[in-house]
C-alpha cells in the first residue's frame, strides 16, 4: 500500500472462536475474508487465533491436521495459524467461569514475536474477546462488529451486553458493517468506522470458470428463469413473502443453497418452510462448498435475500450481495439499512411486491446485470482493508497532534 507516511502498524492479530484453517474455501464470515485481503494488500503476516473447545470437531475433518496445537503456516499468502484448544470462551462467558487470559495473552504475544510483529493490530469479532484488549502488545484494538450478537442469542445475550459494555471502553476503532450498528456505538466508542460486507470477486470468478459442475446437478429440473437464495435457512428469512413468491413466480425455478438452522422442524416457521421445500418450482441443494457455490451461481439469473425486518437482520449486511453481483446476477431483496446502501444496484421490494419485483427484474435483465457488475467497483474486501488502514493512519495523525 503506498502512503506518505510509514504505517503505524506491521501485522494482524484476529482473535477468533471459529475453526478456521486459513484456506479460502472455508472462509464463510467477513471476519475471515478481512484478514486474507489485510495480507494481500500489505505484505504483512496476518495471525489468525483460533480458540478451539476441546469438544469441538473440526468442520473439515480431512484437514484436521492443520488445527494440531500451535504456531503454523497456512496455504494462504501471509496468514499464519495460532490454534489454542481451550474452552469455548463464549460459553465460558456465559457461565461466568474464569477464562484462560493469561495463558491465550503468552501465547498470543509468543506467535507475535515469531512473526516479527512489533506494533500490530489486534481484532476481534466475539465481544468476549474484548478480555484481550491491551494485552498483547497491540498498536491498536479494533472490534469488528459484524452482527448484533445478542439478538442472535437469546440465552447469552445478557452475557453479551455486559462484554460489550465492559470492553467498548477499551477499543481503538469499532468496524460496524450496517449503519444500524454504526448509530448504536457511535455514542459509546471511541472510533466508529461503517464497514459494510463485500466480496472477493477474483476468487468467485476464478472457482466459477475451473468448475465444469457439481454431484446432484438437478439438471432436468432446471428452468429459466432461474433465481438463487445463498445462506441458511433460519429464522431470518421471511417464509412468509418467500412461499408467496414461489406461488405467484409458478414458471420461475428457485433455488436453496445453504444448511438447515438445527431447530427448523421444531420452530414457528416450520410449516412454511416445509411448504416452500415441496413447492414443484424449489429445489434444495444443501450446503456446498465455495468452488459448488460459485458454478451454481452461474447458472441462475437472478439472487434473492427475503429477509424479516427484525433487530438481528436490521444489524447485518449479507456478504450473499455482493457475491450474488460478482458473477453478474441482479439481487432482490427486502428493504434493510445495508441492502439500502445498495439502492443504485439492488431491487428493494418490500415482502408483499416481492414477486412483482422479481418479474420487473426478470423482464430488463441486461439492465439489473449491468447495475450488478456496478456494486463492485468499490466493494472488495481489498477495498474495505485499505478504508480501515486510512482510519487508523487518520487517527495516528490526531494523537500525534
């Protein structure tokens, strides 16, 4: 990255508790591509921290051996591994028990010698991590606040609160990826910085143009128009509109890409969704992975995100967006504060003109492609790298001052 002044810091710390092994396919949060785009754009080590619950079992089990205790390189550029197995510091939160600061902190500070980092940044996205702040020899503390945790979880959202409280105090920088989150912290932080999703549209591209097709290609059900929704299938979809959609859209093919949440056959929209999965024009894949994902994507025309208006939804800004306009499919969506950020290149439709927006959508598709390939100009993740490293020299300036 060419500045006019030396950087204030020379690598990246990410504190995490998902299991992770740093290659791309297994990337499936902001906070993991984050990382990867910091190591490409400035040539610094990146260390990835990943607490890991003894009773954990890795989600890639023939890459199992890349989560063995300690310090490793990765097959991605610049990114290193630091594994620590250890209790679930989220849950460990939640039942007050003493966390293992002092070990993770040696250990953290050990790697950080290894890689030659002086001065790096520590990031963390569990506000229970917010424990580490001002322990491991940091530059900066920055928060990456990429969703509104507590309304996620109801049985430790008190738990929650209280580290978010507790450590807010402590941060350098808050990233906030929806303008919701951005207005709640504002008050309370010191720094706050809107860092909406965005997506590495090289590697897509890339996965797309080297994959000639996936096992279980439903080929000969098949119609186009084609529309994709990319993401799990939980409480935050809006079953409702969706089963609406589907009726109304009878010669449209929709399909589902993405797990089923655990609680689905036990939850309030268990009913509906049942009928959205037997509708004759729905097709459920399941999950798959980047390489499936991206060669799927190109075989629809059009990418939807029909989201509930809820606390948790009005907080987040879904990646599916961005990787939706990155192999040139127009996306559809309910109105949010983050897809609103995206009004000049997303049809906003609100639940009941879904349908009506879909067909508008389908009738111009040169049109929405076009205002698709737009939305990437300025939002790769090599972009929003580049937004916080101008953040964070802004702010050396105004200390120094």
């Amino acid at each position: 990255m060419q500045t006019a002044t030396p950087l204030s810091f020379d690598g990246l710390i990410v504190a995490e508790n998902y299991l992770w092994d740093g290659l791309p396919h297994t990337k499936n949060q902001s906070h993991h591509y984050f990382p990867a785009a910091w190591g490409s754009v400035t040539n610094q080590p990146v260390l990835l921290v990943n607490m890991i619950p003894p009773w954990q079992t890795p989600m890639h089990p023939k890459f199992a051996w890349r989560f063995r205790p300690g310090l490793h390189r990765t097959a991605s550029p610049h990114i290193h591994l630091l594994n620590i197995w250890q209790d679930d510091w989220r849950e460990g939160s939640h039942r007050g028990d003493a966390l293992p600061v002092a070990s993770t902190v040696q250990q953290i500070r050990a790697a950080a010698r290894a890689l030659h980092m002086a001065q790096p940044v520590l990031m963390v996205s569990e506000p229970a991590h917010g424990v580490l702040f001002g322990q491991c020899g940091e530059r900066w503390s920055v928060w990456f606040c990429s969703d509104d945790f507590a309304a996620s979880d109801i049985r430790r959202a008190q738990s929650i609160r209280q580290n978010e409280e507790k450590f807010l105090p402590y941060v350098d920088l808050v990233l906030a990826v929806s303008p919701t989150l951005a207005e709640k912290w504002r008050s309370q932080a010191k720094q706050v910085l809107l860092v909406p999703s965005a997506v590495d549209a090289e590697e897509l591209t890339r996965y797309a143009a080297h994959t000639t097709g996936v096992a279980g290609w439903p080929a000969d059900k098949i119609r186009h128009p084609c529309v994709v929704y990319l993401g799990s299938l939980n409480e935050r979809v809006d079953y409702d509109c969706l089963l609406q959609t589907i009726r109304q859209c009878a010669d449209v093919t929709f399909l589902f890409i993405g797990p089923m949440a655990l609680d689905a056959e036990s939850s309030p929209y268990a009913g509906t969704l049942a009928e959205v999965q037997s509708a004759p024009n729905s097709i459920y894949l399941g999950r798959r992975n980047r390489r499936e994902i991206s060669w799927i994507l190109t075989q629809c025309d059009a990418g939807i995100i029909p989201y509930l208006n809820n606390d948790f939804n009005r907080s987040c800004s879904p990646v599916k967006a961005y990787e939706y306009s990155a192999l040139g499919l127009p996306t559809i969506a309910t109105p949010l504060p983050a897809i609103e950020l995206m009004q000049e290149n997303v049809c906003i439709a609100k639940s009941s003109q879904f349908a009506q927006a879909l067909r508008h959508v389908m009738a111009d598709l040169p049109l929405w492609r076009t205002r698709a390939h737009a939305l990437l100009a300025s939002n790769t993740w090599q972009d929003r790298v580049l937004l916080v490293q101008r953040k964070l020299q802004s702010m050396l300036v105004i200390s120094e001052q």
